[in-house]
C-alpha cells in the first residue's frame, strides 16, 4: 500500500502549497537581488580601484613630464589642469575679468589684479639693500638684485647669449624661430611678444599713460619714465668698471664704454665715418640730405638735431646750465663743461698711439694725427689754400677779410 496523500484528504492543502511556494520564489528573488547587489558592489569596487590607478598614473606621468592632458587648440601648448587652459585662452580671446575699480584697467589673472592694487596703496614691502629701491614683490626686488649681481641665469642653448629675466630670453628666442605670433592690425607689422605689440600700438594711438608726478611729462614705455625718474632723484645705478664714471641708463654706459675700447659700430654708408652712438649716426647722416627738422621759433635757424636746437635756444635765453663746481665758470654745453674740469684735474684722455702725446679733446688728437700723416684737410674756399688745423684756417681766413676791408677803404677813398 502507498502512503496516503494528504491533499486528498485535506481541502486545505493546496492554499497552503501555493503560499509555500510564492515562499520559495520571494526567497529566490531575495538570493538574486543579493547576488545582483554583491557584484555590483564588487564592480564600483573595481571601478574605484581602477580610478584610482588612473588618477596615480596621470599625477605620475604630470611629475616626469610624460604626458599632459589640456591642450591648447590654437597655440599647441599643453597644461596639467584645465583651469589653467582656460586662463591661457585669454591670451587669444584678449579676456579680461578682473577689472581695477580705481582705475579701471583690467587683467587677465585675479593674481594680477591683487599685485596692481599695491601701485594705489603704494605697498613696497621689499628693499633693497644696496640702492634703498622698493618693490611691491618679492620676485621683483630678487630679479633687481641682478642689476648688482650682474647674474644672467637664463641661457640661449643656441647662441650661448644670457639674461636676468626669463621673459628676456624666450622673446630673445623668437630671433632664432623666426617667430612672430602677434601682428599689429593697423600697420601689418609682426611684434614677437604681445606685451610689445601693445607698446607699439601707442605709436598709432599716440596714447602714454606712464606720467611723471614731478614735473608732469609723460612716456609711453613705463621703462622710460623709470630712467626719466633718475633725472629728479640724481640716482646712477650703471658704473663704469674701469674709470668709475655712473650713468642714470644702461645704453649710455654701453656707449660711454666704447671710448674705452674705441670701437665705433655705425657707419655712414655715403662717407665712411663712424660714431659711438647711433643717434649721432642719424643726425649726421642729415648733412647728406640736408634735411633739418628742427627749427627755432625765434630766428627761424634749422637743426639737424632736436639737441641742437635745445642747446641753440641758450644763445636766446642765455641759459648756461652746466656749472664748474671748483671755480664757478658755467657754460651752455655739458661737453665743455666736461673739457673744462680737465684744466682743474689735468686728465688728458686723447692719447697718440704714434708719439705718446697726450690731449684734453678728442678734436685735438684728430688734427694732431694730420702731422703724423701729412693730411691738410682744412681748405680755404676763396683760394684753396689748405691747413692741417682748423685754427689755422680761422686764422688764414682774416688774411681775406683784411684784404676785403682795405679794398672797401680804397673804394670809399676813390668814391670822394
């Protein structure tokens, strides 16, 4: 006999087996839904895992330079982050954000912005030592520290050629590419950095908003005005190593140098003759076509120079600005002022590398050589007679005007 089955017997039994298994199934579900979560949490597990590496590998490859993940579309130039891409964009979108309220100019970083603030509070927390000039930053007074230092750490690997700023050289390596990524709209011409490109729209704009709050002159380089300052304060921060002798600019110690070395780099092209200074090299080149520029209002006499007529209006004004501090005697010209403190000092710079013979003005040396050559290059234009001296000709020259007076005395004579 087998064994009786109880759902026959039981009308109770088949409710009982359905809710038994809707039991099993919901327990099946929840096993599923577990299994489901468990890997779902073992995957986000995986993921930040290999986030993580990720990440790792991406500082790593930043540190050795390996790679680099923000690219500038227009410039090539990669960044680590990407605000500090959108911060490069500016350079070409010319964006501005951070405007002075104060004076409203505008920068492109807040950083600047805070660091201009200091001009109007006048915040110079950082001197140097050496000159007592103060500085807004710390990096500044570190790069002037070089002006005494005379450390250029940045290097052209090219042409071996160093400088103090970093800025100096890569606008310096622009020589070597070729490159010049900023072209003025008006003119066409190409600027290689765009810090120069704005200094050069001022010759359009005529704009020079660097003024002096001393006597009220203006520039349109804010390096100008610095040099311009020297003027009030009497300050002369470029010494000559080898007589001692200061100078407010850099190029004039440059140039002050060449009467040492004797070296004379331009050239007129027209006669062969060579000057210290290109500026002299430019009014000279005037004699040539004759072009005189500058002229006073008074007189109406022309000048090939502007320093020409400046030192002309003296004869107007009387004005004699340069004064012998050891016996009072002044005069119109600095040059003279400086020949004259020769007679107190007895220095006689001009030397004659023939005979040893030694002058206070280098005029004095040229016609001196004219002995040793034989070269008469003072000629007489009423009767050709020549002289190695140029006193010699303003000598000769009374002879003529001797002669022009008796003749005019015997034309008066005859006429009575």
């Amino acid at each position: 006999m087998g064994l009786p089955c109880p759902l026959k017997n039981n009308a109770k039994g088949i409710p009982k087996l359905m809710a038994l298994k809707e039991a099993s199934h919901e327990l099946n579900e929840r096993e599923e839904e577990k299994e489901h979560n468990d890997k779902h949490h073992d995957f986000m597990i995986g993921e930040r895992l290999i986030q993580a590496k990720k990440s790792s590998s991406q500082k790593k490859a930043q540190k050795t330079g390996t790679k680099s993940y923000f690219t500038c579309q227009q410039y090539g130039k990669s960044f680590d982050r990407h605000r500090n891409l959108q911060v490069h964009t500016r350079i070409h979108t010319g964006e501005k954000p951070y405007t002075c309220q104060q004076c409203g100019k505008s920068f492109t970083l807040k950083g600047n912005l805070a660091a201009h603030m200091k001009v109007h509070i006048q915040e110079k927390a950082y001197t140097c030592q050496q000159c007592g000039q103060s500085f807004t930053h710390k990096g500044n007074l570190k790069v002037h520290m070089r002006v005494h230092t005379g450390e250029k750490p940045y290097t052209c690997k090219q042409c071996g050629k160093s400088f103090s700023q970093k800025g100096s050289l890569i606008a310096h390596m622009r020589i070597h590419t070729g490159e010049s990524p900023f072209a003025c709209e008006q003119c066409g011409k190409s600027i290689s950095g765009k810090g120069n490109l704005e200094i050069h729209m001022r010759t359009h704009t005529g704009e020079k908003p660097f003024t002096c709050q001393q006597c009220g002159q203006s520039f349109t380089h804010k390096g100008s005005l610095k040099v311009h300052m020297r003027s009030h304060t009497g300050e002369k921060p470029h010494t000559c190593k080898q007589c001692g002798k200061s100078f407010s600019q850099k190029t004039s110690l440059i140039a002050h140098m060449r009467t040492h070395t004797g070296e004379k780099p331009f050239t007129c092209q027209q006669c062969g003759q060579s000057f210290t200074v290109k500026g002299n090299l430019i009014a000279h080149m005037r004699n040539h076509t004759g072009e005189s520029p500058f002229a006073c209002e008074q007189c109406g006499k022309s000048f090939s120079g502007k320093g020409n007529l400046e030192v002309h209006m003296r004869i107007h004004t009387g004005e004699k600005p340069f004064t012998c501090q050891q016996c009072g005697k002044s005069f119109t010209h600095k040059g003279n002022l400086t020949v004259h403190m020769r007679t107190h000092t007895g220095e006689k710079p001009y030397t004659c590398t023939l005979c040893g013979n030694g002058f206070k003005r280098e005029q004095n040396l040229r016609e001196h050589m004219n002995i040793h050559t034989g070269e008469k290059p003072f000629t007489c234009v009423q009767c050709g007679k020549s002289f190695r001296f140029k006193g010699q000709l303003a000598a000769h020259m009374k002879v003529h005007t001797q002669e022009k007076a008796k003749r005019q005395e015997v034309l008066e004579r005859e006429r009575f």
